[in-house]
C-alpha cells in the first residue's frame, strides 16, 4: 500500500471510529495514535481533555491546549498529546506549527500548578487531571509532549524541536518532545509497530562499563553473563526510557505500601552499600552488547535492545528514591543476570520471566501473546464465522490482533482488491486486541474495578486468572466460550454507544470507561439474582447485535450509575473510586430493579449448564485430536533426544520411556496409530520435561 492510499484509508479509519464510538474526530484520531506508541505509555489513567484557555486579562495563565494526558507515577513522567488532525488529509507540518502546539501543552501544565482549574467542575476530565498535575508536580521528573499530526512534516524541517527546563516555582522539569506524522504513522504500521531498538551506550550515563562474567552455561542456544551495575546507571536509563525497559515485565508500579516496596526503598535509604547483599538483584535480556578488555576485567561499553525481565519493581524504586526522597544512590549496586537472545527466542525471554527468583511473580504481559489461550482465541476467531446480520449481504468474522498491529500489517502487504476483501470479511470495527479481551472478560466476570485500573493492570490481572485456570481445565476456553467473549464485545460497544449520546455524560465527558464497565456488570449482577435464570449471551451472539429491550436497561443502569459515582459523600475522584473494591461492593448494595421485559429475555440455568457440559466434552476431544497432531509434528528424533536427555536427568521412569518410543514410533510411522488417551498421557510427561527445561 503506497503512503497516498494509506493517508485516505488512515482518515476514513478515524471517521468510522469517531461514529462507532461517539467520539469527537481529535478524539479518534488520538485512540488511533495511541496504538502506534510504546505499550503501556498511554494506557493507564489516560484523559482525553477537551481544554482550549486563552490568554487570562492578569497574565497569570497563559494560552493552553491538550487533547490527551497520562502522569505515570512509575517514571514521574506527564505524557501530553497535542492533536493536529487535518481532515483533507494535505496539510504540511512546520517547525512553528510544533513549536506553539508544544508550549500551549507546556501552558496546560504551569496553568494546573498556578491553580487555572481550582474553581472548574470538579467531574471534567481536564479538571481531574490538572488537579492530579497540581496534587503531585513537586515528584514529576519530565514532560513528554507528543505532537501528533496526519499531516508531513515539511522537507524544510532540519531539526528537533528542543525546550529547556521548566521551571515552576523552584522545582525543575525536564521536557522532551516527540514528533508524530502520517510517514511516520504509515512507517510504523507498514512495519507492524516494530520500533528501532534502543540502544544504551553506558558513557551517556556517566558510567565507563558495566563489570561482568561470562558465565559458562554449557549451552550453544544463547550466551549469559553475570554482572554489578551501580544503581545510578539503573536510575539514568530509567528515567530516560522509562517503560520501555520494561516491555517484557507487566509488574505495574502500584504502590510503594507494598511491603517489598518499602522494604527495597528502607534498604536504599538506611544501608546502601547492603543493597548488593540483601536484594535479589534484576534478570535481564538484551539482543547485543559490546564487552571490552580493561585491567579491571570484562567490561560492557553498550547494551542493543536491553529489557529488564524480573527486576523491574527494584529499578522503579532505585528511580523513586532519587526524584522524590532526594537519596543518594552512588554506594547502591545491583546485581544482574543477563542472558543474550535473538527475535526467535521468545519462549525463551518468557520462561526466564517465569522461572526467574523476584519478588512478586507476575507473568509478562508482552510476552503473553505466544500462550496457548491467545493462539487458540486466534485459531476461533479465524474458523468461526457468526451468522449473517440483518441488512448485510454476507457473514463477516471477528479479527483477533494477537500481536500488536498485525490487523494494518497483514493489509499493508495486499493488493488493493485483496484490501477491500480482507476488510470485507474483517471489518475495523470487529477487531480486537489482548488488553480488549481482557476488558471483556473480566467485565463480564463482574470485576469491573480491575477494568478500572486500566489496560495494563486490567491484562496483568486477567492473565494470572487465566493461566489459573488452563493449567485447571482448559476444556473451559472452548468455542461457547469465544461466543461469548464476542457478545462481551458486542455488548461492550452497545453501551459505549448509549452512554455517548446520554445528555447527562455529554455535560462532563468524563469517565466513560468506568461507566461502561460498571454498567454492564451491574446488569449481569441483577441477572445473576435469579436463581434460575442467567443473562442469554447467545442471543446476542447469534444475532451479533444486542436486543432493544436490553439496550433499554443499559440505558437505565448507566444513569444509574452515574449518579452512583457522584454521590457528595464520595471520598475520592471518580477514577479512583472506582479502582476500589469498595466501588464495586456499594454498586451491588444499591437497590436496581430489572424491567419485566428484561427478565423475560433471560435463559434457564439448566439449559445453559447443559450447553457447558457439551461444549467442554467437545473441547476436550478437540484438544486431544490437536495433540496427536503436535506429537507428530515434533518428529521422531526429537521425540528420541527428549527419551535420552529425561533418562540421563532421571526424569522418566521406565513406563514414561515406553510412551516415549511409541510416540517417536508413531512419527516414524503413522500407520502405528496411537489413541487420543495414550496421546494426552504423552503429552503429559513431554509438559514435564517442558517444565525441568527440556524441549
């Protein structure tokens, strides 16, 4: 796809977008930004702001805008978007363009601290999030200003945009700005979101190398190295790239009342120079690094792709003791593993994040993709096509992006007749992603103060109940089960839709995100009452739209709702309170009554658990056809060194063996059948030789 295609494709996506989600043309047109920037940056907390100031008559506030913000308490950092959206998609971007939209983002942020939204409405969204600017700008380290335009960037523009440091009464910040365009956003996606690594020169942080080991591992599939980084180093990188570093580690940066947190930040504060001894030290990846000879020993000058896999909680609060406790960090060392991996060893850098010694066990988000839930989510989606919708010519399937940017990426490589039938059969509107399936579920599963805390937390969460319950039983991820994720999912942008066009949220715009995931766990809750009736999923499934009279309780409930989250005896924002169980609890408690035409709609327990039953059954006999599969496609002299290698590491007894050879049999010779039982037996013992690292 040439870039002038792209650019009418890209506007026409942000128009459909801006209709399927009420949202305003900015609006869209940042959700679809968002997408190309580093995971995590814009996913927790984030406000679309509506906020344009002018000059105030006494010069204490200058002239504002922003369309979107994020402060990550991780990295001390305030994300602003500025949106310049050209709707004739022709416009050209120039060094003064950037320059203003920069310093009224830089405007939004003094004007918050000198008290601009003091006296504004407490529930708009720029009201909450200036109040949070002002709450917590003492602790802020740097300012990111994101410009982003589908305008090009003038040939004439020969240099970055640069700002000295803020500062605001007495406390200094840094800024740095970053540049969006469409040939940067038709790059990116044409790419599949892949991003330049980054690459860390360790002089470029006062520090002349990094002192290390090689470790001998006796192992040609990757080389590792043991090492002491000084914790200054940690600090400087971090703030510097900040998440980034941590792309294949989802432990979200929560709080410091953890008692892990205040123990690492007590030992920084009190005894430095023990920090070596008593920490667990960080287990990192890197795709290169440069090692030089010195008289000390091995050094290395320069890491490519450096990410901190296990470790990420004790980086964070070496960062966190020097921005906001002013502790010195130069007696603090750390102790690293670091193992070298290639882009084909991601099984690899996920089972180091697994079996890695840290100090709370979170799996990794961004390497959760390859988990077996998430390709077996992609397998249904790809086979199974729902019914036809009323008024459409012909069935249409829905698009899981199991990795990030995959949907724009698989289009970019087709012909334009190729594009129209792709996007015929996969409509933009019936995509969806990991941190949307995860939104879904857990919606669904009544824990909407999870949804709450944002998509990154929101996966993490999903994902350690998920794990939970495949190694339990997977039969349950079944095809039902897809169903009804996907009338989650229909449901979900229902109530989007009805929320957006309610005057009542028109008037403040503020915290829809809550509100529809409230919305529809509170309607599930009520359904649930009845102790023979549950919510009918299938219904929406089969007709891939939701019924009126269910479009009418949302209605209702969602004002409900509202008028929930903005009781006067409220003790936090909005956003927050709705982060709390206690949320959740009060919204249960508050009497709700379900219209008759509702509980007519509802389906009986027995049918449904009968429904269950035969879709397990089915899922588990599909399970074990898949296995007979993978077991032949493993080969019969893999199947021969993993009967040699678990033998010398006396993991198998003589009966495993047994099963062995006849799985390594079977390779040979296909006509030596073996059943599905003896085929989920094998399977069994090849997990446990998975587990003692022997695939």
């Amino acid at each position: 796809m040439e870039l002038s295609e792209y650019k009418s494709q890209f506007i026409n996506d942000v128009l459909i977008k801006s209709s399927e989600e009420q949202l305003t043309k900015e609006a869209a047109f940042i959700s679809e930004i968002i997408d190309i920037t580093p995971e995590g940056d814009f996913e927790n907390d984030f406000f679309n702001l509506y906020v344009t100031g002018p000059l105030n008559p006494n010069k204490k506030f200058g002239k504002m805008h922003a369309d979107g913000g994020v402060i990550e308490r991780a990295t001390n950092t305030i994300r602003l978007i500025f949106a310049d959206y050209d709707e004739s998609g022709s416009g050209i971007l120039n060094r003064e363009m950037i320059y203003n939209g920069c310093k009224q983002m830089l405007a939004f942020v003094t004007n918050s601290v000198k008290g601009y939204f003091d006296d504004s409405e407490e529930s708009a969204p720029e009201t909450q999030f200036g109040t949070n600017i002002k709450n917590n700008f003492l602790e802020i380290h740097k300012v990111e200003l994101y410009y982003v335009s589908n305008k090009c960037i003038s040939d004439r523009f020969k240099s970055v945009v640069e700002f000295e440091p803020i500062n605001i009464y007495g406390h200094e910040i840094v800024v740095d700005v970053k540049i969006i365009d469409i040939n940067y956003i038709y790059n990116m996606k044409r790419n599949g979101l892949k991003r330049e690594p980054i690459v860390i020169d360790t002089k470029e942080f006062n520090c002349v190398g990094i002192p290390c080991l090689k470790a001998e591992v006796n192992t040609n599939e990757y080389d590792a190295y043991l090492a002491v980084v000084p914790g200054l180093f940690l600090d400087a990188i971090y703030k510097k790239y900040g998440a980034r570093l941590l792309e294949g580690n989802v432990r979200s940066f929560l709080s410091v009342r953890r008692k892990v947190n205040k123990s690492i930040l007590q030992t920084i504060v009190n005894k430095p120079g023990y920090f070596f001894s008593y920490n667990n030290g960080i287990c990192t990846t890197a795709k290169d690094i440069n090692i030089v000879k010195t008289p000390e020993g091995l050094k290395i000058t320069k890491f490519t792709d450096l990410q901190i896999i296990n470790g990420g909680q004790t980086t964070a609060m070496l960062a966190y003791a020097d921005i906001k406790k002013g502790v010195s960090l130069k007696d603090v060392y750390v102790q690293m593993k670091l193992t070298l991996i290639d882009d084909v060893q991601n099984n690899l850098v996920r089972n180091i994040s697994r079996y890695a010694n840290n100090q709370n066990k979170v799996s990794a988000a961004d390497l959760v993709s390859n988990h077996e839930y998430y390709v077996q989510i992609e397998r249904f989606a790809n086979q199974i096509t729902p019914s036809v919708k009323a008024n459409v010519l012909r069935p249409t399937k829905w698009f899981f992006e199991r990795s990030r940017g995959a949907y724009d990426q698989r289009m970019m490589k087709m012909t334009k007749g190729e594009r129209k039938r792709f996007k015929d059969t996969y409509p933009k509107n019936q995509k969806f992603t990991k941190v949307e399936l995860a939104k879904y579920i857990n919606t669904i599963d009544l824990k909407p103060h999870h949804v709450s805390w944002g998509n990154q937390v929101n996966l993490t969460k999903f994902q350690e109940t998920m794990e939970k319950q495949w190694d339990k039983d997977k039969t349950i991820f079944n095809v039902d089960y897809f169903k009804r994720l996907i009338a989650a999912a229909i449901l979900f942008k229902e109530t989007t839709r009805i929320i957006s066009q309610e005057d009542w949220y028109i008037r403040s715009r503020s915290d829809r995100a809550e509100l529809i995931t409230y919305t529809i766990a509170k309607l599930l809750y009520e359904c649930e009452k009845f102790t023979n009736k549950s919510f009918d999923f299938m219904t929406i499934w089969n007709n891939q739209s939701v019924p009126e009279t269910i479009r009418l309780e949302l209605k209702n409930i969602s004002y409900f709702i509202y008028k929930v989250f903005n009781k006067p005896d409220r003790e936090r924002t909005v956003r927050e309170y709705c982060k709390r169980e206690k949320c959740w609890d009060d919204v249960k408690k508050e009497k709700y009554e379900l219209t008759a035409e509702t509980i007519a709609t509802l389906i009986d327990k027995k049918y449904e658990k009968a429904q269950k039953i035969s879709a397990k059954k089915q899922q588990k006999f599909d399970n074990n056809v898949d296995v007979v599969i993978k077991i032949y496609k493993i080969g019969s002299a893999k199947w021969d060194e993993l009967i040699l290698r678990g033998n010398q590491q006396q993991l198998l007894d003589e009966k495993e063996i047994n099963l062995l050879k006849k799985a390594s049999d079977y390779c040979k010779n296909p006509a030596k059948s073996i059943s599905l039982l003896l085929g989920s037996e094998i399977w069994r013992i090849y997990t446990k030789l998975k587990a003692n690292s022997i695939d």
